[in-house]
C-alpha cells in the first residue's frame, strides 16, 4: 500500500499524525482538524523543495484521534516534546525573557526571574535582557525598602541603616505598609514617576545647599537612572491593556516572527526569530506561537494578521485574539509586520548559507552515495603513542552539526589491539553492541577515517552483530590530505574540494580527530602513555606533539621521508634520529616474530 492510499485510509477526525522514516524514527508530527485531508495533501500536487524533503524521507504514518482539535494541539506539542522530530520547529532551547517579580511571600523582596509559575502574582516586564532587568531592580532597591536579604537574619543589616530596607527581622511590618510599597513600585514600573522625581529633586537640592556635593550628584545620576529606565516608546492606543503583537513574513524558504510585547501603552520589549518550515506555513507559526507561550507570559490580548487561524490557538493560550481592521491597533500589527519583513530580507541569505553548510550538504552526500541523505552521521578515529594503552573516539553529527552530548570515549582494553584495524573493530563492537543492547539510535552512515583495512574491519563487526549501516572510509593522498571516498564495496569516489559536501566532511573528519587527539592528551597527561618518541634524543613535548597531530600515531610516523619531518621543524639531526629509531624498532618487532 502507497503512502497516498494510507492516508486515504485516516478517519476525517482531529487528532495528531507522526511521520516515521526507514528506521522507524518519527521524523514530523503534525495536527489537524480533519486527518485525512491534511495528510493526504502531502502526498498530492507538487510541492516546494523543502517540504519534497521530508515527503522523500516518509516511509510509514501513525496517528491518534482527539475529540478537538485543542485537544491535537496539545498533543502535538507533547509528542514534539517527547520525539524530537528532525523537521519540526523547536523551541526547547530557545531563550526565554526576564521579568521582575514582586514575590508571593508574607516579606516580599524584589527579584528577576525567567521561570514563571501560577504563584507569580506581581510580574513585569517582560525586559529586553537581563542587565537591563537587573539594573532596574538595583534602581527600585535605592527607592523602596523591601527586604533584600534571601532568609531573614536576626539582625538588621546595612540597608536599614541605610533606609533602603523596613527590617522585618528585627520590626513588625504589617500587610498594608508591604501594599503601600507595591502600590508604589507598580505605579514606577507603569511609567508614573513625577512624584518620585520631584521627591530626588527636593533631596538633590538640600544636599546642595548643604554643600553635600557627592550625595547631591548621586541624587542626579539617580533621577537620570529612572529617566532612562521608563523612557520607553510610547504607543497610542488610548488604553493601558497588556498585549503582544504578532507579525510575520515568510518566503519559499523560511519565516519571520516579529512579536511586540506592549506593557502599560510602552514597547517593553521584542522578540524577533527567522526558522525553516516544512508545509504550510500558517500551521507552523500556529505552532510556533504554542510553544513560544508555553514559556512565556501570556497576556491579555494578541494582536495577529487575519489569515492565520486563531480558534484553537486562543482556546489553548485561554487569552483574546484579534485581527485589527484599522486605526492605530492597525498601524502597530503592520509596524510588526514591516519589522518581520526587515528580519527575513536580512537572515535569509546567512540562513540559506549555514543550511547548505549543513543538511542541505547531508542531502548531496546521500546523492553522492547513492543513499538516503545521512542525517545522523558516526565516526571515529584513533589515537595512540608506540601503539600501547590507544585511545577512539566517536563524535556525532545530526543534520550536518555536531552533537556534542553524544559523543564517546574509549580507552582500548584488548592488549592484542596494536594497529588501527583491530582498535577499529574493538570500538566498532563495543559501540554498536551497546546501541542494540539500550536501543538507541543507529547511524544513517558509519565513517571511518581510513580506506580498505578499516572499512574490512567495520564491515566484519556490523555483519557480526547483524547490523545494516551504509559504511564510508575516508582515503589520504601521500600527503595525509583526505581525496576521496571509499564505499563499502571498495569502490572509490572522487570529490570536489570545493564542493560542500567535501567541507562537512572536512569538518567531521577534524572534529573527530580534534576530539580523539585531546582525550590522548588528556590521559597521557596523567602518566598513562609511554612513547618511543621520548626516547629520541631533540624531541621535546612540543615537537611530539606536532609529530602526533600531523601523523596520529607511530606507525604512521614511519611513513615520513627526511623531508617531511623537516617541514614539520625537526632539523637534519633529529629527524634521522627517529627514522634510525623507528627503524630499529621494527627490526626488534621482526626478530620477537621470528622467534
């Protein structure tokens, strides 16, 4: 049965659909209001290059029926949580905005804070970043004399004496002193601040007189501090309503979302993002919007353009949305829109450069290899000094980035692993022993840095363990610089050092390197490794260490002609020195051989 005739097959009920790809991996999760039609529709007509993408990688459809569509919605989000869907926008690290608090507590303190919760009754903001926050409650601090201190002490400590703290460790405040005070920084934070001003003005001009010249500049630089704190962009809407406004703009390739936070009539803040969609691009802002205020505070009122569909959303976000029509709400919604234009016409390109940088270069290897585009890449190299106690590494790239957290370490525990091919099969077995052991997440394609003798060693621990992963060797020139590729069936592929797919590769075979080279360091530094090379008289740490870098081990150390090892900076001397070495090292190996 086709993928069409699947989906012909969906109930026309809500619910939420998940994309799987050949390895069972859910790939997209979507929602809707009628499944078959939204799922179908992907397997009909023509569609832009993106969303032909994720089509091409769809091998199998699950889905699960809700009662309503905010019932999908929120499942979705959940199952966006949980899968991690390569084409799905996440938001899960994206940053959030700081706030000022007054705290829910029987001695209220002031304190910015990005983690909202239902007890957060006295919030505002939210502020363009933190120091701007903070700068603001060290402003607020110097006015009010809330406590400062995280737990009461038993004495009172400097800011009572310095009047910028009422001590309840030490006096009885009551509940309506506390509500006056808050009363006041409210009043503040909306942009009343006459009475404040006038009031540091008085003081500035008593210390003056006084001839108090340092407290009467600190009372200006006070009143400058406030100025420049509430003096932000007025917004004429003859109201004082908390609201967001919502703009956007969108192109073939990815979207714009420029959100105006508007606080007490002032544009406290914005947001701005530029992120790559697949299919249409209403219901991802839809999402966008559902995950960006599951973080976020939601406030009293959205503004957003009239085409985008704001049921469910508003059911979900349990706050009013509208489409102004005209007047000034109408100008403030195109101002978002006109902002959002702005920020699409200047990260499109620098988008479009780091997404050919990465998946799009995942998909041209998979063209390369005649394959599926390799979204999860594995490779390894080796490292090790007169090849006892060698090290591996494993690093990891996902959509053409690396994935730090899951790469690994290994030290070699075989003693019998003495060259590149028995390490490689040992890592090899440890490793995917492991993954089918724990199920975890096998690789689109498995590289090697080497050519036949690793590709054979890797080939022999997947067939032992039954494992069908497209495996990739990559072969040096005589000059250790990477040319081509070697398939799995030995056959070898020649590339353009100018091509993309040649630079990821580039990267992922510096970044294991890179990784593997610095866990060597980092044991042999503890004492672990031993080297022929300290025994050769003019090669210091220095030296030995461009020596491993350049070579990665001994045995390719004796690959060096007298010329090379001088164009690393040995001198004549030293350099046949180690050549001597290494070659009466391999005459010791021969004769405990023949014996």
């Amino acid at each position: 049965m086709s993928l069409l005739e699947l989906a012909k097959t969906l109930p026309v009920s809500p619910g939420s659909y998940q994309f799987k790809d050949k390895n069972g991996v859910v790939i997209y999760v979507g929602k809707a209001k009628n499944l078959r039609n939204r799922v179908t529709s992907y397997f009909r007509g023509s569609h832009d290059t993106k969303t032909s993408r994720l089509v091409m990688n769809i091998t199998d459809i699950e889905y699960i029926v809700t009662n309503t569509e905010l019932d999908a919605l929120l499942l979705e989000l959940n199952l966006i949580k949980k899968y991690n869907p390569r084409y799905n926008i996440m938001l899960t690290d994206d940053k959030t905005y700081p706030y000022i608090e007054i705290t829910n507590e029987r001695h209220p303190k002031l304190i910015v804070t990005r983690n909202i919760s239902k007890k957060s009754k006295h919030l505002f903001g939210p502020y363009p970043n933190v120091k701007a926050a903070r700068e603001t409650v060290k402003l607020l601090n110097k006015l009010y004399p809330l406590r400062k201190c995280p737990t009461l002490p038993k004495e009172a400590c400097l800011y009572y004496y310095m009047g910028q703290c009422l001590a309840p460790c030490i006096n009885k405040v009551t509940k309506e002193e506390y509500e006056e005070i808050i009363s006041s920084i409210k009043r503040f934070l909306k942009g009343d601040i006459k009475d404040v001003v006038e009031s540091l003005k008085d003081k500035m001009y008593v210390a003056s007189e006084a001839l108090e010249f340092e407290r009467a500049l600190e009372y200006k630089h006070t009143i400058e501090d406030i100025e420049t704190t509430t003096n932000n962009q007025k917004i004429n809407l003859n109201d004082m309503k908390d609201r967001d406004v919502v703009g956007y703009t969108f192109n073939d390739l990815v979207c714009s979302i420029e959100i105006f936070f508007i606080r007490h009539g002032k544009i406290s803040a914005r947001h701005q993002h530029v992120f790559e969609y697949y299919g249409n691009p209403l219901h991802s802002i839809e999402d966008y919007l559902a995950q960006f205020y599951q973080k976020e505070v939601v406030p009293r009122e959205l503004f957003v353009p009239n085409e985008l569909e704001v049921e469910t959303l508003a059911d979900f976000l349990d706050t009013k949305i509208f489409s102004p029509r005209r007047g000034d709400k109408k100008k403030l919604l195109d101002l978002a829109i006109l902002n959002s234009a702005e920020g699409l016409e200047e990260k499109t390109n620098t988008l479009k450069r780091e997404l050919d940088r990465t998946v799009h270069s995942v998909e041209k290897l998979g063209e390369l290899l005649n394959m599926p585009a390799p979204y999860r890449i594995e490779a390894f190299d080796n490292s090790n000094l007169f090849l006892e106690a060698s090290v591996s590494a494993m690093v990891v790239f996902i959509n053409g980035k690396p994935a730090k957290k899951e790469y690994r370490k290994y030290k070699i525990k075989d003693p019998d692993s003495t060259s590149d091919f028995t390490m490689m099969k040992e890592v090899l077995y440890r490793r995917y022993q492991r993954v089918l052991l724990e199920d975890l997440t096998l690789p689109d394609l498995l590289l090697v840095d080497g050519g036949k003798p690793q590709i054979t060693a890797a080939k022999e621990i997947l067939s032992s363990l039954d494992l069908m992963i497209p495996i990739v060797g990559l072969v040096k020139d005589d000059k250790h610089s990477t040319n081509k590729l070697m398939m799995s069936n030995y056959e070898e592929v020649t590339m353009d050092k100018t091509s993309d797919v040649f630079h990821l590769l580039t990267r992922i075979q510096d970044e294991a390197h890179r990784f593997a080279i610095t866990f060597h360091k980092s044991v042999r530094s503890k004492g672990v490794f031993y080297s022929i090379l300290d025994e050769v008289k003019g090669i210091g740490k220095v030296t030995k260490d461009k020596l491993l870098q350049k070579y990665k081990s001994v045995e390719y150390i004796k690959l060096a002609n007298l010329e090379d090892l001088r164009a690393l900076g040995l001198n004549e001397d030293t350099a046949n020195r180690l050549i001597e070495k290494l070659k009466n090292k391999d005459e010791r190996e021969e004769e405990q051989d023949d014996n």
